[in-house]
C-alpha cells in the first residue's frame, strides 16, 4: 500500500466533528479520531488505541501475511486552504528487517504519515517515513504523472527503537520544495488530510510503531 491517492476522501472522520482545540489555530487529532481507509485497506484492521497516563496513543502492529492497511483524517470545508503545518509524535517499536524505503521491493517503514494535496484531478502525496535504514533528509521513491505526483521523505532512520520523537513539517513549504521548483510564490492547492501506516508486506517481517500528539495548524 504505497500510494495514498484518493484515499483521504474515503476516510469517514472530518476536522469539523471534533471539538475546537483552545488554540484556535490548531486542529487536533486525537488517537480516537483515525478511520480505516477501507477501500485501500486489507481486511483487517491492525491499529488499536492504547490508553496511557500520558494520553492515548495509537499503535500499529503489523504481522507477516496481513494485507496493509492505512488510517486516515480527512480535512473539510475552509481548513482546507488553511491548514499550513502539521506536528505529531511517534516511536518505532519494531523496524521490518532489511526494510528500504527508497529501494525496490522492500518499500518497508515502521511508520509513515502521508500528507496529500488535490488540484483537479491530480493527487500531490508527501510520504514521511522513519525508515528501517537510510539517511535523514533524503528523498526518494519519486513518482509523477498526469494524476500522481508524490515524493518519500526519510524523516527518521534506524533506532533506538522505544523513543518517542517530536516531527513538525511545514506543509506550504514542503509542497513547493518538491512539486513547484521551491518557488515561495506558487499556488498550495486544497490539503486533504492525513495518513498514517505501519506496513511490513514488501519484506514479510513484523513491523510495530505509536503515533500520537497529532495537531495540524492553521
């Protein structure tokens, strides 16, 4: 399950439904706010919310002959063309073995949050990924045609395995970096949402990470 496409728009949780965040500015998205994405999904659904003293937290824990399976949180209405950035918290537990995000057949990662755009007919996906091997920064796994343009992104690499680490990505400019030549003055087209996923279908290991603190600002 590499691609997002159009996965957001199947995705049955909205920005709207949730209570405001005291930070106006902020949409968050709380461990209980992700939905199956069944359409791009398998037939079942390896994520479960764990409640901590820390707050609650969602865990993927994929398991050798499981079909991948994505959560997804769909922006609407004026957040649409507002949302500018995105901050989350995540922990690799398990990295699947040999797992190469930039290489062929074993596009693997402990966990990926995808970031998606739409302008007409054309998807725009920006994939971050703690990868099981690799270096921090570097983009791969290029994809474009009339209707696709995404890009990987290695945002962690390796362990230690257990941390929680802080991720905060400024959208605007990561679009523009990767599909508009870094021009500061180029059209954002309307932000769909979120993904996240843990997968290990390419290698055929186990593969386990946590994602949570999820807030989108405007």
């Amino acid at each position: 399950m590499k691609y997002l496409l159009p996965l957001l728009t199947l995705a049955l949780v909205t920005a709207t439904a949730f209570p405001a965040s005291s930070d106006s500015n902020q949409i968050p998205i709380g461990a209980k706010d992700w939905r199956v994405v069944e359409q791009k999904s398998g037939p079942t659904n390896y994520y479960k919310v764990v409640d901590d003293p820390t707050g609650a937290f969602v865990r993927g824990e994929y398991q050798p002959g499981m079909k991948t399976t994505v959560l997804g949180f769909k922006v609407e209405g004026d957040d649409k063309s507002r949302v500018r950035a995105a901050r989350w918290r995540w922990r690799a537990m398990t990295l699947p073995q040999n797992g190469d995000s930039c290489g062929s057949g074993t596009r693997d990662s402990a966990a990926t949050v995808y970031a998606t755009w739409k302008r007409g007919l054309k998807w725009y996906t920006l994939k971050y990924v703690w990868a099981t091997n690799g270096s921090k920064g570097t983009v791969c796994d290029s994809k474009r045609n009339p209707f696709v343009a995404q890009d990987t992104i290695i945002l962690e690499a390796g362990g230690p395995t257990g941390e929680w680490r802080m991720e905060s990505v400024d959208l605007n400019a990561d679009f523009r970096k990767h599909f508009e030549n870094g021009n500061p003055n180029a059209d954002v087209p309307e932000f769909q949402g979120l993904g996240i996923m843990t997968d290990g279908d390419d290698t055929k290991t186990p593969s386990s990470a946590d994602y949570a603190g999820f807030f989108l600002v405007r």
